[in-house]
C-alpha cells in the first residue's frame, strides 16, 4: 500500500478528530495516528476508544502514549526522539505490535532501524507549522538519502502540500501525511483522495511490510 497516512491534529480541526478520522476511513486510508499532546489521560483514552473504533479494519496507532496503546487495544505507537526508546517499547508491547519511529537526518534513521523500528517518519521535510518542535525542514535530498540507506517504509511528514508532494514521493516516500491541507478544510475526505490518487501511478511497495 502506498498513499496518506492520517495523523488527526485537534487544534487545527475545523470538523473534529472523529469526523476526521471518518472521513480519512472512508476516502481508503489505511493508517491513522492519534496525536492529542494535550488533555487529561482519562479523556484521551476515551477519545482514543472512539477512534479505535472506527479504525477497526485499519492500522490505529496512537503518538508516543504505550500507556494509550495498551488501554486502548491500537496497533502500535508512533514514537519522537525524546520518548521511550524503541527497545523499551518493544518490550513493553510485544513483537507484533508495529513501532514507528520520527528521525530527522540519517544517522537517526539508522539507529531506529538497527533498535528495531517497523517504519520511520522523516521529518520535517518542509517548513511546518503543526508542530514547534520540528526543527528545520530537510527538503526531499534528505528523503532520498534516507530511502538509499535504510529498507524500512518511510512516511514524509511536514509541510507537504499537492503541489510538491509528488516530489516527495518520487524522492521515496512510501506514505505521506499533509496535515494543514486536509483537516483545515471542511470536509478532509476529497482532499484526502486527492493525495491518494497520487500514489496510483506507481506500485512501489515498501509500506506493505508493516500492513
């Protein structure tokens, strides 16, 4: 499988994580990551429960909480450099429970690769605004560096619009998330099909290591 990967973003939502996240399911995503830094864990969890609902014919992950995706039942965790390190929430989840993993240059994507990771999101590869942390964009060049050292599938997350997210995607990407694109407009699933359809030209073919 090649095309969107869903990561909802509550603060920039005009319908809403549940509506959003109904939406990417119905435009064919096949992966959704729940991302809510903020918020009291009781809340999360129940939020989490709802999505994992809708997500139960799908890949749910949940953002850095192992916590949320052992309550919750998802399928794995999408891990930062800051949080647990992939050994630890290997041991914490399990051998089947899929691990992604943020890097920002190649020696990080090396190291996630040799501890373990199932995927790795290379980020920011354009300058983005949903996240403060990001750092400064990395542009395709790292992509493609990245796609020749490690065999993993790679997610290209930040900045990415319809205009260079072909780019990305002839640099490697397998997946790609364009969160500002799709979640500030009204309805997320037509724009949703449009990054989808992007991904029907090619059968590269790396993601579906982990799906």
């Amino acid at each position: 499988m090649r095309g969107y990967y869903f990561i909802t973003e509550a603060a920039l939502s005009r319908a809403g994580n549940l509506s959003d996240v109904a939406a990417a399911v119905a435009a064919g995503v096949r992966v959704v990551q729940y991302r809510q830094k903020q918020g009291l864990t009781f809340d999360l969890v129940a939020e989490a429960r709802q999505l994992r609902q809708l997500c139960r014919h799908i890949r749910f992950l949940v953002n850095d909480r192992v916590d949320l995706v052992l309550e919750v039942g998802a399928d794995g965790v999408h891990l930062g450099q800051e949080d647990l390190p992939c050994p630890e929430a290997r041991k914490m989840l399990g051998p089947e429970k899929i691990i992604g993993v943020t890097v920002h240059n190649v020696a990080e994507a090396l190291a996630a690769q040799a501890a373990g990771a199932d995927y790795l999101g290379v980020s920011p590869i354009f300058a983005t605004s949903t996240k403060g942390d990001a750092g400064a964009p990395a542009g395709v060049a790292l992509l493609a560096e990245i796609r020749r050292r490690v065999n993993l599938p790679l997610v290209a997350i930040g900045g990415i619009t319809l205009a260079n997210a072909p780019a990305v995607i002839e640099a490697g990407a397998d997946a790609m998330c364009a969160i500002v694109a799709v979640v500030t407009k009204p309805d997320a699933r037509p724009e949703i099909e449009k990054f989808q359809g992007l991904f029907r030209q090619d059968n590269h073919n790396n993601f579906e290591k982990f799906l």
